[in-house]
C-alpha cells in the first residue's frame, strides 16, 4: 500500500515535474570542491503502470491462495523507480539484455535512453555534492563496475539500475539516497536473495582505501619534490647525470653538480619513491663497487663524475 501511495503520488504531479529540467541536462560544473554528481530519477510511465497492474492481475489469478513473488509487478527495467548517475555532461546506468557484454550504457542526462514512450518518465533530479575524483579516475571508477555488471545478469529485484548506481557512487565517494531502491531490496530479501550491494561493498571500499592511499602518497611526495634544489641545466659546468634505481622498482634520473652533496641525492631519492625512509638507506655503485653515506660528502670528492648509476640498500 505504501508503495501504491508514492506511485500515486508521482504519477498526480504536474506535467512541469514529468520533463527533464534544463538543468538536469547541463553538465554539472567542476568547482573548488570537485566535479558535481547528480541522479536522475525515473518514475514508471503511465503506460507500464498499466501493464504490470494486468501482469499482476494474471499472476494473482494463476497462484490463488498463495503468498509468492510472482506477484510483483514485473516492469522492465527498474523496481520502482529507475536511476541513472549523472557526471561530467553524461548520464550513466545499467540495462538488461541478451549479450554477454558489459550491460552499462551511458545517455544524454535526463533522456532515459532517448525513450519518450518507454517504460519510465523524468521524476526528479537529486543533487549528490561533488566527487574528489578527477576525469581519469572517473573512467577507472567505470571500468572496474562494468566487469561486475554484464547485461545478461540483469534481474528486477537483484541487479538492477539502482545497485549499479549505487555501487558507482559508493566509488565516487557521494551517497546514494536509499529510497529509489528500497521496493526492489525489500522484494529481493522476501525471496532469499543476497543484497548485490552489499555483497560488493566490502571489495570496493577496500579498493578505495587503496587508491587514497595512492594518492596520499604521491600527494607527499610532490610535496617533497617541492624542496629539493633546482636541477642544473645540462650545459652547467660540472654536471653530473645521476641515475637510482629505487626500491619500488622504478628509476629515476637527475641532473645534479659535483659541488652538490650525497645527501642531496638522496633527498631526490626521498621525494621519488614513497617506500624509502629519509636517512635510512645508503646508496651503491655496483660497477666499481662503491657504498656511499656520507650526507655530507660531495659527489666530486666520492668519485661520482659525469654520469652514476646507483642502487638503494636499507642502512645498517
């Protein structure tokens, strides 16, 4: 019944609050705060409501004196309400269908696929803040969902739209308003289903934690390579082109003078590679094999002239 009342209720409200806004068709601005997100939220039609309330009708007849889920309305495409994320100019969300393919799709915002006779009408648009994330690592965001949503694993009740959308979110760090999929959860958990959300939710947030770590890190150490001494040009006199291969497993190349210090090699070192500790390490050429320590020690005075190729060693 209570569902009933909010359809009712979508359906009774004026033709203005039945069309996409203007401005759920903008592309939502980037700001200080990060680049805006917003939900399109879909109503069914008033032709679909039709069709699932014979649907139902029919089933109702058919398991007479029953109590089972086959009495829920089946509209395709969504629970109750129908959603799609709405980032940097395009809307995306997750459809069904017979292929093997990734099931996401993406549309103009506001559009429902371009549908103006589908199964769903415009309802509203739900302003969710901003992400943190930038384009890059929105695209990333999108690719990681995609695998977990193919088109031939769409169900009403299980997989629909709204978890797609709601996990996409979970990744871009807004919240997703529990209300456009509470009926299909509810139903979903009636017929001993396990949450898709939830079930999820555990690898993403872990795979979240990873990427700020990430991030932090190479937020310090841009950081760090704020402080370091300005590289001498290539035609200097006394240059010396150093290069360390660092734990990590990268290498790294920079211009330094003979007047320069060991020390300041290694700080470059500490500003290249988040896994080394200031002052915890030594450096070694292996070919003559040389161990150099001495923060304080030119390299003209070390032997290290024109060209080095160094390793890192944790200090003893």
């Amino acid at each position: 019944r209570q569902l009933k009342r909010r359809n009712s209720t979508t359906m009774g409200a004026d033709q203005s609050s039945q069309q996409p806004s203007s401005a759920a068709k903008k592309q939502p601005a980037t700001n200080t705060k990060g680049i805006a997100v917003k939900l399109n939220v879909y109503s069914p039609s008033q032709a679909a409501q039709q069709k699932a309330a014979q649907q139902q009708q029919q089933q109702r007849t058919q398991t007479a004196g029953t109590n089972t889920m086959s009495q829920v309305p089946q509209v395709p495409g969504f629970g109750v309400y129908h959603s799609g994320v709405v980032i940097n100019g395009r809307e995306y969300t997750f459809g069904g269908g017979g292929g093997s393919g990734s099931g996401v799709v993406e549309h103009t915002p506001g559009a429902a696929y371009g549908r103006k006779d589908g199964n769903w009408q415009f309802y509203k648009t739900v302003d969710l803040g901003c992400t943190k994330m930038n384009s890059k690592q929105i695209s990333g965001a999108l690719s990681d969902l995609r695998g977990l949503f193919p088109s031939n694993s769409y169900d009403l009740m299980g997989k629909n739209c709204n978890h797609f959308c709601e996990l996409f979110c979970m990744k871009l760090g807004v919240t997703y308003p529990g209300w456009v999929n509470r009926a299909a959860k509810m139903a979903n958990s009636f017929r001993g289903g396990t949450d898709f959300v939830d079930k999820h939710k555990a690898v993403i947030m872990e795979q979240e934690r990873k990427r700020k770590a990430k991030e932090a890190k190479l937020k310090e150490l841009k950081n760090r390579q704020t402080q370091l001494k300005p590289e001498p040009s290539a035609g200097a006199k006394g240059v010396v082109v150093v290069q360390v291969n660092c734990p990590s497993g990268s290498k790294v190349r920079r211009r330094f003078l003979e007047t320069d210090t060991i020390g300041d090699v290694m700080e470059f070192v500490y500003a290249s590679d988040a896994e080394v500790k200031r002052k915890g390490f030594e450096l070694i050429q292996r070919m003559p094999r040389m161990v150099f320590s001495d923060y304080k020690k030119t390299l003209g005075s070390a032997g290290i002239k024109k060209q080095a190729n160094l390793f890192v060693r944790r200090a003893a």
